[in-house]
C-alpha cells in the first residue's frame, strides 16, 4: 500500500485521544523508584495535541529495569520526513498524535517503535467529546468531558517513541504517540462514535510494557488492554474549558443524558 493512502486511513481510524493534562505534580513514582518531574512550565492542565508541543514522557533504559523521564514532541515523526516544512504539509493528510492498537504490527510507521522503543505518558486526565441529538436539535451536539481516575493522581498511558533528525538542521529531537485501544463500557459511552480510548495501563502492565523482550503478541495483549469503568470518572465540562482557570470543572447540560 502506498504509505500516503495508508496513513490518510489511520488518521480516520485514530482520530481521538488529542487532550490530555497534569495536576501541579513534581515526583513521579513507577516500580518503587521516584523521578522529578522537571520543567514544570511544560506541564499544563489541558495540552491540545494540535499545538505540537512537548509532553513528559517515561523511556526504559537497562533493558526495562530503570526509567527516566524526559520530554518528548508530541507527534509520532517517521524517519522519512527530511524536514519541518514535509512534517507541516503531512499534518494536512493526517495526524500522528495516536497509533491504533490493532495497527501497530500493519504499520510501516509504527511496527519498529513498537517492538524496540515503547515508552509511557503520565497524565491526570484526558479530554473526549460526546456526541448527542437534543429533541430540539436537527443535528448531533458535541459534549466535551473530562476522563481521570479518581484514586489517582497521575496514571499512565501506554505510548511509542521515536527519535527524528531534521535533515537540514541535524537537530535530532523525541517524538511519540499515544496508543488507543477500543473504547470500555464507561468511553462507548462518551466517545460514543469513535468509540475509542488511550490504552491506561495499570501499574505492572506499565511496567512490563517498557521491558526488553516482549513477543509481538504480548505487546499487541497489552496494547490492547482496557481499564475497568469502574475505576474511571467522566464528567461533562464547559464547552470553552480551554479557556477557563479549571478547564476541568464540572458543567451539566440539562438536555444531556446522564451516563450509565
């Protein structure tokens, strides 16, 4: 398959996980070991993918038993693009912020990153948009919300990352990708077209998932992994949340349906 025509088909099958945000947190902890949370500036409450900005991101070294965190653009750049004007004009035909599960192995793009470069997003939440047809509406509204787990502060995502060299500068910088998976009982719910989630790993599959040597399908298993709804929150929030002091506050539609 020409890799235009198959990249213009995994922007429309991963279009979705591209708002994410962290509480004010300055340690992170993963396998008994703690980490600072440096340049603190960077960490906002909402983060919109489409700014291509750079994000904390979790990469193994000693083959998976130790980690560090450094910060990584957030947009998966394969090696084949010589320079920030192609990555520009490739944004036109579609988005590399996520990496379809069921396309990791398919991928040109991917399947190298993610057998030898997987990585983890820390985040205190995530942003999804539910769409539903008021009695007075010809159309479907778009509801956004706000997804976290309540008994954590930060949590983890399962990611792919991938070194790239502007080959006109020589600069040479991280890019990653969120991996998604399909949607649990609570996100069919919200991102209820899509229907689509990123892959929240517990704490042990977090940690296998940055280890060396894991076969092609057990990192597909995990990749795949869906978080029980009963340990996620999901809240409607202001429709211009990106603009508010909490962007994660609250709001109710008295039109919308309250979810199961």
């Amino acid at each position: 398959m020409d890799i235009s025509i198959f990249c213009i088909l995994l922007y429309k099958s991963c279009y979705m996980c591209n708002h994410i945000g962290m509480e004010e947190i300055e340690i992170i902890e993963l396998k008994e070991r703690k980490k600072e949370l440096k340049k603190l500036n960077k960490i906002r409450r909402h983060a919109n993918g489409f700014d291509y900005s750079d994000w904390p991101i979790i990469k193994p070294k000693m083959g998976g038993q130790d980690w560090d965190i450094e910060y990584a653009h957030w947009e998966f750049i394969p090696s084949w693009v010589n320079n920030w004007e192609q990555v520009k004009e490739s944004r036109k035909k579609f988005t590399t912020l996520n990496a379809t599960c069921e396309r990791l192995f398919e991928s040109k793009m991917y399947k190298d990153a993610a057998l030898k470069r997987r990585c983890l997003i820390p985040v205190s939440g995530f942003y999804e948009w539910r769409h539903y047809k008021p009695e007075d509406s010809k159309k479907d509204i778009t509801y956004p919300y706000y997804i976290s787990l309540p008994d954590k502060q930060y949590f983890f995502l399962a990611g792919i990352w991938q070194p790239w060299t502007d080959k006109e500068t020589g600069e040479t910088i991280d890019t990653f990708s969120i991996v998604t998976t399909k949607a649990n009982d609570l996100m069919e719910q919200v991102h209820n077209v899509k229907k689509r989630m990123p892959t929240i790993l517990p704490e042990d599959l977090a940690i296998e998932w940055i280890k060396d040597g894991l076969s092609q399908d057990r990192i597909t298993q995990i990749a795949s992994f869906q978080y029980d709804s009963e340990e996620m929150s999901a809240w409607s929030i202001k429709k211009d949340f990106k603009i508010q002091p909490d962007p994660t506050e609250e709001f109710e539609y008295e039109e919308l349906p309250v979810l199961q």
